[in-house]
C-alpha cells in the first residue's frame, strides 16, 4: 500500500536532513577509505555512511522501496516495494577530499511511483548540500524548494533562452565523451567543471546555471535523483535529438552506456545549445 505523498515528502526530508547530520559527525574519519563499490571505485567512509542513513530512516518509516544507490547496491524495504529509490550518498568526493566542509557537494536521493518507472514518474527529488546547509527539493506537481536555516522557500530556473557569451554553463568534463561532444564546441563560453553532479543540477533549478551538459553512467544515478527537481524549477532534461528524457525508462536508458545529456532552464535554450554544437 503507498503512502500519503506530504508523509513521503516528510520521511525523504528526514532521511537527507539524517545525511547531513552524519557527515558532520564524522568530520576527518569520513575520509577513510573503505572498500570498493560496484563500479570498481574505492568508496569514502562518508560515502557508505551517507547512504546508510538515508537507508536507516526509510526503513525505520517503513516505506515499501527498492533503492538503488552507488554504495550499497539494490536495497529493499519490505516484501513488495511499491516505490523505487535512487541515492547517491555523497556526489562529489573528489572535492570532498580536497575541501571537507568548505566546497560543494551533496546527498541526492529520488523517489519514483513505481518499480519500473519512466523518468516521468518522479515522486520526489531532493539534494542535500552539505556545506552550505540548504537542502534542495521539489514534489511532483508542487513546484521546487530551498530551506534554508529551517525555512523553505520557492525556487525556478533562469528561464534564459538565448545561448550567448553569458550563458552559464556546467560540463561535466571528467567524461571524455563530454568533452568532445560539449567542451570542443564551446570554446569561448563561460563553461565550468566543479566535481559535483549536484552542485551543477541545484545551480540550474536555483537560477544559478543555464545549461548542465553531461552523460549518462554508472547507472545514472544522479540525472534520475535530480530529474524532478529540474523539471519542477521549470527546466527541462533532454537528449542530443531535443526529446525529452521524460518518457524513457530508468532501469533501461543509459544505465552502462555514456549518452549525451542536456539540461536547461528553457527548452528554447536547450534547442539552440542542440544547433549550436551540431
């Protein structure tokens, strides 16, 4: 049986306050190295951490969800889960490691209606930035939010529509893949790699960022965590072709493959960034 979506909404803010709450008390520790994770990468003491809390308050609330996170694998809750979860304990540990506490990183964690969910059936979608305390989040239908110092307020996209010399541009250059299909062709833009899928996807929905140009990989755990923030902000998450993400299944689009994606404050701007790079 679901749940009520305001009891959903409570529990997921609860579970990414608890993350947050875990990397303070860790401090130093967390930047042990553990073990390796299922992609082959060694995983922080933060990272395992992270995702357990989140993990620990879902179960505690007893939501009927199979998670997905890049730490712990699939987790299920419940004999007959009814939601899916996609959590990404820390996303940015490089930074994590360079500047703990002081550059940009975060929690992300959505939750689709369903099992097998097209990206579309977002619940919720929300990113905990850990060192600038405000937690990112938005409903489906209700719109995104920021708290801040335990108030939350409305935020949207830029609704830029025009790809100039001004555009504020997120590419996630550790891809190679990104780097010829996005960064090659815009030499002479104002395009910035930070480290952290995150910070690029909540600088977008808070009006800070107009394009964050990236690929799918390693199960695409943080376009899906994100995906309804950005479309909640008014932006939109599109393929090279201009189409929609929307319609696409999770557990079959991009999930060991690297595919070209496009997020953007307005389509408009995602349409001129598509002729701009063809």
């Amino acid at each position: 049986m679901g749940m009520d979506i305001k009891q959903l909404e409570k529990i997921a803010l609860n579970a990414l306050k608890k993350a947050y709450q875990i990397h303070q008390e860790l401090g130093a520790s967390g930047e042990e190295l553990v073990q390796k994770n299922q992609f082959g990468e060694t995983a922080l003491k933060v990272d395992i951490e992270a995702e357990k809390a989140v993990i620990d308050v879902l179960r505690k609330a007893k939501v009927p969800i199979r998670i997905i996170s890049e730490e712990h694998g699939t987790t299920q809750i419940g004999d007959n889960p009814i939601y899916l979860g996609i959590l990404d304990g820390l996303d940015g540990s490089g930074v994590y490691k360079k500047e703990r506490g002081k550059g940009r990183y975060g929690t992300i964690l959505g939750i689709f209606s369903n099992i097998n969910p097209k990206y579309e059936d977002y619940l919720f979608s929300g990113v905990m930035e850990h060192s600038t305390k405000r937690l990112f989040y938005a409903i489906k239908g209700k719109g995104s939010f920021v708290i801040v110092d335990g108030k939350p307020g409305h935020i949207h996209c830029s609704e830029s529509k025009i790809l100039d010399k001004n555009t504020r541009i997120y590419v996630d250059e550790y891809s190679e893949i990104n780097r010829r299909v996005f960064s090659s062709k815009l030499q002479g833009f104002r395009v910035t790699y930070s480290g952290s899928s995150a910070v690029y996807y909540v600088d977008l929905a808070n009006g800070n960022a107009d394009l964050v140009l990236e690929c799918t990989r390693k199960r695409n755990l943080e376009i899906a965590g994100v995906y309804g923030l950005e479309i909640e902000s008014g932006g939109c998450i599109v393929g090279l072709d201009g189409a929609s993400l929307g319609s696409q299944k999770y557990l079959e689009f991009g999930q060991d493959k690297q595919i070209p994606v496009i997020s953007a404050s307005t389509e408009e701007l995602a349409k001129q960034l598509i002729k701009h790079i063809k």
